[in-house]
C-alpha cells in the first residue's frame, strides 16, 4: 500500500504547485517554537529545594523537644526539652529503677537487686534518644501528631546480671521429689514422686533485660521442669518389692534350729535408700541378726580369751576357745533371695567360727616363762589397810603387759569403791592424816614400781611420798591418788610381762615373769641436807593429832639400764622428803 496522500508530507497532489500554495512552505526554513519543559523541571527542583528546606528546618527546630505524646515506661514526658525529659525521668522513673525487682516462679516471689544484678537506667541517653536532631519521617510524624510510648535505656553487665538470677532461682525453685518406699510394721508404703520447676537462668536473664521498667512486675521467669532421680515407676517397682518382702514369714534354718522372722520383723530390717536414682532393697545385717538370735536359743556364743593363771605359784595358760557366730553377709543373702520369692521363703545358712583375741598360741609366744623380778614390803598393823592391799594384790594379780603396752597402777586398782571391797584407812592429805577408801593402796604403787624400776622398764610418771616411810626404799617409791596422782611405766622389750601379786607373811609381795631383756645396776644416794622434824600446833575444828615421823632430806636414786653391754636408761633422779612433824590439836 502507498503513501496516504492526505498525511505523508513527502506527497504532493498531481496538478499541484508548491509554488501556488503558500501554505505548503509554511514551515519550511522557520525557526522552531519554543519548549515549556525546562521551565517545569526548574519550577519543580525549586519547590523540592524549598519543601526539604522547610523539612530540614522544621526537624531542626523541634531537635530538642520530645514530642507531644510521648511516653517511657509509662513517665510523660511528651513537648519537653532533652533536660527537663532527663529531669523528670530521674525524678519519676529513676526511684523506681532502684527498688527491687519482683519476679515469680510457679506463685513464688522473690526480688532481685537491680544495681547489684548489673541493671543500669540511663536517663540521660534515653532522653538524648527521644530529643536528638534526626531526618527519618516518623519523627516529624509524632512531632505532628504525638509520640508513642519509648523503652528507657537500659546498660546490663550480663555476668551480674546472671549471678542475680541465680540467686533469685535458689529462693523460686521448685525441687523435683523422689518417691519413697517405707515399711510400716507389716505393710510396705510409698510416697509419689513429682517433677520440680527451675528457672531457665538465660532465658530469665533476657526476659528481665527487656522487660524491667517497662512490664508491671512481678516478671514471671521462664523455666523448665526438672525430674526427680527416683521416678514414679522406680517407685512403684521398689513398692512391688517391698510388698513381696512382708508378704509372708521368713524361716531361717541355722545350727540346728529354724527362726521364724514374720513380716514386721522383715519390715524392720529392710529398707529402700535412693541411690543413683533406684530405689535398692537393703537389709540391716546387725538387726536380722538381732531378729535370729531372738527367736533361737543359745545360738551364738562369745570366744573365750586366753589368759594367764597362777597353778603353784607358776603361770599356766587357760581358755582360749573359739566362739561360733551368725555371718552377717552370709544370712542377709539367704533372707534376701527367700523374702523376694514367690515360693521358697526358707533362708538356710551357718554358724562361722570367731576366735579369741588372745589364743592359747599367741600367748605361748610372749615369753613368759621366768620370774625374772621380785619386791616386797612390810605391812602395818592396820587391819582394813591390809585387807585393802589384799583386793588391790588381786586386781594387780595376772595382769598381762604385752610389748609396747604401758601398766598404769590405778587401772588396775580401780575401781576404788566399797562395792569393789575397799574400805576406809589413812591416807595423807594436805600433810595431814585422814581416812578414805582405798587408804594404803599407795604401798602397791610402790611395789609395782619397783618391778617396773628393777626390770628395766621405761618409766613414764610416778611420784614419792611427801614424807619418807622406812617401810619403803628412800626415792624409789610412789604414791597415788585416783584422777591426779598414777604410776605408770611402759614396757620396751619384745617379751610380754605378766604380774603376780599377793599378801603372806606380813608382806605385800609382786613379781614379775618374763623372758630377762634388760640388765639393771642402781645406786641411791646418801639422806643430805636433812631437816630435823618439829611440832606444830593445829587450832582447826578437824585437827588430828599426830607423833613425829621422820626428818626430811634429799636423795638421788641412780639407774643405768643396758643390754649386751651397750646402755639404754642412765637415769639420775631427785627427791625431797618434807620433815612429818609431830602435831599438837589445841
């Protein structure tokens, strides 16, 4: 199809002439009319130029003011400055920021300290936030049309803050509790277990960064449940047991005899600790023997000890029998496997041997086989002081001191009393002479001493006499007194010791038997710086007159003690003896 001749410039009519229509040369080598565009383009730069001026300035002029409206944390604080939006905040919001913060667990409250849990509000920047010259739109928007309510800024230390909700979790927490099995008498019982709640410490922690001031408190911490270690299907798995247990008697059939233990007996020797989240059944061995021996005759017996006895003067071993015995591990299996079956619920098991302490062949080994000491001293004319010395001889007599063990005379004298058969003699008390029970027993002290001086025994504490009586060897003897005054000496060989105390002839003998150890030379010196006696008069209501005795003086007692000629002991000790002067009563 052709050019339209109606609207193609480039196609003139034929019998046309350009040169006889003008109009056909109209816009040909005219000037172009002028565009409208730049003139809107420059128009509409100048008016965005103008609005973003009137927008800079409009956020520029209310930089500084908080906009109507607006809120922090519930404090208004809307049309204020920067300094009066901070003055109000410390005034109102800054209290509360300090008090201490309720939180809950499962309906428990308790608080925490927000400056020690590292919790900061700062009035100063959060006012800053709200006033400070800022482009966004929204801005301008609450300026126009009010603000909304702000979160306050808030600094956190989280280690602070963290330790403080621990310590919150320790007052809120819930522990989980583990289920019980108990018997009561013949019926065995139990108590549910249930799961406890703990608070989530990070969660808790965040949850209280994001929400303090700005939540009405208290804040609830999240959690989670916690489970106990004893569940409620172990519970119930010890109940089955338990039920079994005290379902029926127990025969136990032991030496010849059958002891039948009935469910509360079973219940009182059973039970259910929780250990490492089971509940375990375990016997008490001491009471199921208890449970035995009561429902036996004569079942256990006791070992008999060995020991010394005197046959003609001489030492003789005696006793020393094996006893017999329920094994405690050995009748708690057997109880055990019949209290937890369905069937058999016989308990068979034996008696077990137990020897004694101290058999006939540990005692052959001591060594006691010669008198290897003796020493005697004369009696007084005081009955009862006599019959004193003759219970304390003995008390004194087969005292067995095996090596390394130490012979103390008041523990083998004691006790002391009229219903041992001491009775009432002189003693010396405050260097006056009265009566008590067990007056004279310091002549055993003395006596024992000596064979502990004569064998070569270490002496561990003694101490003479106020006054010297001749009846005894001058620095070598001792008294005592129950609770202060002992005479005690160890012995230091490898041979056992044993004692052997009696009264005859006017005379408190001892002697010692043993395998000889120690070689033993002594000397005691002269009575020097003497100190005549005199008499003194006692106006006192308990005044008791007395004669004279003997002087006072010192001596020194010397001991070289040794074996295969190489000394052990050389020994140098000094007494002073009081002058016993004679006393008149007035």
């Amino acid at each position: 199809m052709g050019p339209d001749p109606q609207t193609d410039p480039q196609r003139v009519p034929e019998g046309t002439s350009a040169e006889h229509d003008p109009s056909l040369l109209s816009g040909v080598g005219a000037e172009p009319a002028p565009s409208r565009v730049p003139k809107v383009a420059l128009w509409a730069g100048i008016g965005v130029v103008v609005l973003a001026g009137l927008y800079v300035g409009a956020q520029w002029a209310l930089a500084d003011t908080v906009p109507t409206g607006t809120t922090v944390a519930g404090v208004d604080v809307g049309g204020q400055s920067s300094a009066e939006a901070k003055a109000t905040l410390d005034d109102q919001l800054g209290p509360v920021a300090r008090e201490p913060l309720p939180v809950e667990l499962a309906g428990t409250t308790t608080s925490i300290d927000p400056a020690a849990s590292g919790l900061t509000l700062d009035t100063r920047a959060t006012a800053d936030a709200l006033t400070s010259f800022s482009l966004r739109p929204q801005r301008l928007w609450e300026q126009v049309f009010g603000g909304t309510d702000r979160p306050p800024v808030v600094h956190v230390d989280p280690d602070e803050l963290r330790d403080g909700v621990e310590g919150a979790a320790k007052s809120v927490d819930v522990a989980p509790v583990d289920g019980t099995v108990t018997f009561s008498g013949d019926e065995a019982r139990s108590t549910e277990a249930s799961a406890g709640t703990s608070v989530d410490v990070d969660a808790a922690a965040a949850t209280i960064r994001t929400k303090w001031l700005v939540t009405e408190p208290p804040i609830v911490l999240p959690s989670h449940p916690t489970e106990p270690d004893v569940t409620q299907d172990e519970t119930d798995a010890a109940l089955a047991v338990a039920q079994q247990v005290v379902s029926a008697p127990v025969v136990v059939e032991v030496g010849g005899q059958r002891a039948e233990l009935p469910p509360d007996a079973l219940g009182d020797s059973a039970s259910f600790p929780a250990k490492d989240g089971d509940l375990a059944l375990t016997w008490d061995e001491d009471a199921l023997v208890a449970a035995v021996d009561d429902r036996t005759k004569d079942l256990e017996s006791s070992p008999k000890d060995a020991h010394f006895v005197f046959v003609d003067a001489k030492p003789v071993i005696r006793g020393g029998t094996d006893g017999a015995s329920l094994d405690p591990d050995a009748l708690t299996k057997a109880v055990d496997a019949a209290a937890t079956s369905d069937d058999d619920r016989t308990a068979t098991t034996k008696l077990v041997p137990v020897e004694p302490e101290h058999s006939k062949a540990d005692l052959s080994k001591l060594g006691v086989k010669d008198r290897i000491v003796e020493f005697s001293t004369p009696l007084t004319d005081d009955a009862v002081r006599t019959q004193n010395l003759r219970v304390g001889a003995a008390h004194v007599d087969g005292t067995l001191v095996e090596p390394g063990k130490r012979f103390s005379v008041t523990d083998a004298l004691s006790p002391i009393t009229p219903e041992a058969g001491y009775g009432q003699a002189h003693v010396v008390t405050d260097g006056r002479t009265t009566d008590a029970i067990g007056g004279g027993l310091s002549q055993m002290a003395t006596n024992t001493y000596n064979i502990g001086f004569l064998a070569g025994y270490e002496s561990i504490t003694h101490k003479p006499h106020s006054y010297w009586y001749d009846r005894y060897p001058a620095g070598r003897e001792s008294t005592m007194y129950i609770g202060q005054i002992d005479m005690v000496w160890e012995n230091d060989t490898p041979f056992g010791v044993l004692l052997q105390a009696w009264v005859s002839g006017g005379r408190l003998h001892t002697a010692a038997w043993s395998t000889k150890y120690w070689t033993v030379t002594s000397h005691s010196g002269p009575h020097r710086d003497v100190v005549p006696t005199t008499t003194t008069t006692d106006t006192s209501a308990g005044c008791t007159p007395q004669s004279a005795g003997n002087d006072g003086f010192t001596i020194t007692v010397d001991r070289k003690v040794s074996r295969a000629g190489k000394v052990d002991k050389d020994e140098h000790k000094t007494w002073t003896y009081q002058p016993e002067n004679a006393v008149v009563c007035k």
